[in-house]
C-alpha cells in the first residue's frame, strides 16, 4: 500500500488506512518504518493485523547508531556495516 498524507500524524494515517478499507480488507501483516504516528494507527484501525518494522529501516538505524559510537574508524565500521546502502 502506498499513501500520500497532507501530514504524518495519527488522524492522516488513521483516515488513510480506512480509505484503504473502502477497496481491501485489513491485511494480515503490514511491514513499515519506525513511525510512531503510523504505528498507532495501524494498532488502532486494525487490532488484528501484525505490525512489523522494515529491516532496511533498522539496518540503516543500525549503520547511525555504530558509526556515532565508533566514529570515522574504517576497519570497524567496514567489518560490522557491510550491507548494501542503496
């Protein structure tokens, strides 16, 4: 599903979602980004659906997170960021 919000809060979320109710059902599963707002709403309009987090996301969270820990030292973060960054 792919969706353009005015703005990424939870009541534009929470109408996107029941818009995409108006055509489909409630998936089973939804994998997104690590939006607070987004989360919410799927919790809210869909109870039953599972909510998983994108592993691009948290890899790339990750990559930030070491690299502020480690600096610009090259052999650590080469050994331990070796996944693709496109």
């Amino acid at each position: 599903m792919g969706s353009f919000v005015v703005k990424e809060d939870l009541e534009s979320y929470k109408f996107a979602l029941s818009c995409f109710e108006e055509f489909f059902q409630a998936p089973d599963v939804v994998m997104t980004d690590q939006d607070p707002a987004l989360i919410s709403a799927i919790s809210k309009n869909w109870n039953q659906t599972h909510h998983l987090f994108c592993l691009f996301h948290i890899y790339r969270n990750i990559q930030k997170r070491l690299l502020s820990i480690w600096g610009k030292k090259r052999s650590l973060s080469q050994t331990f960021l070796l996944y693709p960054k496109n």
